[in-house]
C-alpha cells in the first residue's frame, strides 16, 4: 500500500470516530438539559414521537368490523381417465434433420470439442491460477 492509501484510510477511520464523538456528546448535552429541567421542577418537554402524535390529534384507532367473507366451493379436481396410449416410435437422429450436410456435421464435431465434456458431473475441484 502506499502512503496516499493508508492516508485516506486514515481520515475515514478518523472521521467515524469524530462524527461518534459528536453524537455522544450531543446526547450528553441532551442528557444534561433534560436532568436540569427535572431538578428546577420545569414541565418536561415531549419527545419528537409525542410532538406528532399530539399536533396531529393522536393515531386515530381502529374499530374493529365483524363480517364473514362469502366462502366459494373448492373444486374438486380428479384425474382425466386412463387412456390407453401407444409408445412413441423411436426416431432415428438423422431423420430429425439436424445435420443436413457435412458442413454442419464438421462445425457440430469442432464445437463439441471446443467446449468439451459437460462440466457439472464433474466434482468440485477450485481452479488453480
């Protein structure tokens, strides 16, 4: 690392640690007021939680309704009945015409042995750099 690097690293780290030291001192501060308040008998002031609720009127609160949602028949499905069902005939893979040419079949050969043996059969070995 170089010196510039362990600079800036040095101001961020030095910058959380002030922007702590703000805040506690802060709520220390807070802390003080509110202490010196309750000593001098003055009314406490509300919490920013109580501030809202209390301009606004208060939370308005639920009623709580009673009805019974309408319940729709489950359907009952079953199975279609068996058929009978002949196996399909085998297919030879020349047939389906997928390689029509030499042409094709030579670029099927060269990208079969570009790309190689499926990979996820294989266990799990990291690769080395």
């Amino acid at each position: 690392m170089s010196t510039s690097e362990l600079l800036v690293y040095g101001l961020v780290i030095a910058g959380f640690l002030l922007v702590n030291y703000v805040m506690q001192l802060a709520a220390n501060k807070a802390r003080r007021q509110q202490q010196e308040r309750q000593a001098t008998g003055a009314p406490p002031q509300p919490q920013a939680e109580e501030m809202l609720d209390y301009s606004w009127g208060g939370a308005p609160v639920a009623q709580p309704v009673a009805y019974e949602l309408p319940r729709a028949p489950v359907p009952v499905y079953t199975a279609p009945p068996a058929q009978s069902v002949e196996p399909a005939a085998r297919i030879h893979p020349a047939a389906l015409g997928l390689l029509h040419d030499g042409r094709q079949t030579r670029n099927a050969i060269v990208l079969m042995t570009v790309l190689g043996p499926c990979r996820a059969i294989e266990p799990y070995a990291p690769r080395e750099p």
